[in-house]
C-alpha cells in the first residue's frame, strides 16, 4: 500500500495549551480520510503543521516515502485551508487562469477541472456573483488544477445550505472514485460517515480513534460498570488487550472493546482481579453514539 502521509507524534503547543498532542496517523493511497473532532480539537492545527503553515512543536511527519523535502512534496498535495480567495470582477475561469499562472503550472486542465465542480457552464460568470457554495467548489477546481495526489479540505461545507452541502459530497466523492487520495478535516460524524472510507477521531488534541468507519460501526460494544474502588477498577480494565479507552462519568466506567468480550469474560476476569463489580452491562451503540461517547459530548 503506497503511503501518502505519516504523522508520527507530531504536537503542538501554543503557550501552556496543547492543541495537538502526540498525533500518530498514516494515509494511504486511495482512501478518504475524515479528521473527526469536535470545534477546538485541534484539526485545523494537524492540517497546518502537515502543509508547512503551522510550526510543529515536536514530533515528526513525512509525506510520500519521505525522499522529497516537505516544500517540493507540498507540489502534488492540493488543499484548501481557508476561505477562497478569488478575484470577484474576474470570472470563474479567469480565477483559474491566474491561479495557474502564479503556481506555474500548465492551465488546459481548467475546463475539466470546472466541469468535475460543476460550474463548466458558469465559467464565464464573475466570481462575485457565486453563492458559498459555488465559491467552496471553485475553490475545489483550483486545488485539483495540478491533478495533486492529496486533497485536503478543511470543513468543506461549513456555512453551506443544505443544497450545497449535497453538492459539495457529491463531489468528494467523485474525486475519490477517480482515485484521489482525500483528507478532509470535520466536526459532523454524518459528513464523515457519508464521504470517508478511513477516521482520526480527535479530542483536546488526541486521537481516541482511528480506523475505518465501517468497522468504527460495526464495533464490539462496550462495558458500562461500577465498583467501589473505581481507580483499581480503571487501571486493571486499560491492562486488557481487548479493552480500549476507558473512561469515567460520575461513577460510570464504561470500557470500549476492541475485540469481542461477553459479559461473563469480563465479569471473572474483574474478580480474579480483585474486583467485585456492583453494576455491569454490556451495551453496543450506533456511531453517532460511539463519538458522542468518545468526544464527551451530550446529544441533548
Ligand atoms: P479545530 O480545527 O478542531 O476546531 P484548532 O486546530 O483550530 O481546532 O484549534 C485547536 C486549539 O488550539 C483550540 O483550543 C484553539 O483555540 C487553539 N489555537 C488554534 N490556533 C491558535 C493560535 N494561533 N494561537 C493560540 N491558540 C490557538
Ligand atoms: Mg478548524
């Protein structure tokens, strides 16, 4: 499997806050990966230091094998980490012409490129008269102009209409199929279920998972337990193999499986261990409950 981007415990901190924290990840060729957190995660910092905008703190990254320096590798990355910014008196295609001309790359790609967004037929309208969303897909054309082996896209359809948010997916999506290697950075689990095929679920900076969505969803389920000494019952849960994040709420432990557990297993092996548990129960959620779980967040 050819690899695209390695993170190897690649921080960052700002001042006495750590916005990322240890990340470790790799992308492989053809897939579409979804950096999935809630606001303040710390996406947009990972996506920074990975395209050279954001001083990384410590830890490492490499794109491709890691031959190339990261400068002459960010040639065949495409990415769109802030706003668009076009010319709004020059027309769809004249964005495009001048992008070219300032990246030095060759500009008979243009019409293809505006026809896999959708706006071939736009081509000829000033930039000014877009809508969000015909701006965001512009600004798509733009990124592929060099037929980049990544693209990266930061909240594709943050402020979107739901039309245009359809639009935008759509077009992830072909992209994708025509072999494209996409990072896309999100905090909506349906826009990460529906467009990637691989997750990084961050939180405060640190992944809680990584994997892909449709084994995210077909997971093992999870323990919710309770037991006096709940500091003994946490640090003898992280110490099985089967067992993943373990986390404490008022009291209720739950314990995230990673390989298949029945209640029995987990019940004997709590004992054997010194533990005599006063509440178990083995539950298996969707995954928008799984990442409400892993994010902390409340549904309600
Ligand atoms: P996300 O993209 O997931 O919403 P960010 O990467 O933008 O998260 O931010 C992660 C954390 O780092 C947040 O707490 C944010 O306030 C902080 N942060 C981001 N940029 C800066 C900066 N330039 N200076 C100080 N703190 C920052
Ligand atoms: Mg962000």
């Amino acid at each position: 499997m050819e690899t695209i981007l390695t993170l190897n415990n690649l921080t960052k901190k700002y001042g006495p806050l750590t916005a990322v924290k240890n990340l470790s990840f790799t992308i492989h060729k053809g897939n579409v990966y979804g950096i999935l957190g809630p606001n303040g995660s710390g996406k947009s910092t990972t996506l920074g230091m990975v395209l050279n905008v954001v001083n990384k703190t410590s830890g490492e990254y490499h794109w491709f094998d890691g031959k190339d320096s990261t400068h002459e590798a960010l040639k065949q990355v495409g990415a769109i980490i802030e706003h668009p910014n076009f010319y709004p008196y020059m027309t769809a295609r004249q964005n495009l012409a001048l992008v070219c001309k300032i990246k030095g790359i060759n500009s008979h790609k243009i019409e293809e490129k505006l026809e896999i967004v959708g706006l071939l037929d736009r081509k000829d309208s000033k930039f000014r008269t877009f809508s969000l969303g015909m701006k965001q897909r512009l600004a798509i054309a733009s990124a592929l102009l060099n037929d980049p082996e990544i693209l990266i896209l930061d909240e594709p359809t943050n402020g979107l209409d739901p039309q245009g948010i359809h639009q935008i997916r759509e077009i992830i999506r072909r992209i994708a199929s025509e072999g494209t290697t996409i990072l896309l950075a999100s905090h909506l689990l349906d826009e990460v279920e529906k467009v990637c095929t691989h997750v990084v679920i961050i939180r405060k900076g640190e992944k809680l998972y990584s994997g892909r969505v449709d084994e995210m969803n077909a997971s093992h389920g999870f323990f919710e337990l309770r037991a006096s000494n709940l500091q003994k019952l946490e640090s003898i849960l992280v110490s099985h193999p089967s067992i993943g994040k373990v986390t404490n709420s008022e009291g209720l432990v739950t314990a995230i499986l990673e390989e298949p557990m029945d209640a029995e297993t987990m019940n004997s092996f709590l004992f054997e261990n010194g533990i005599v548990l006063s509440y178990l129960n083995k539950r298996k959620e969707s995954l928008e409950e799984q990442f409400l779980q892993l994010t902390n967040q409340t549904s309600h």
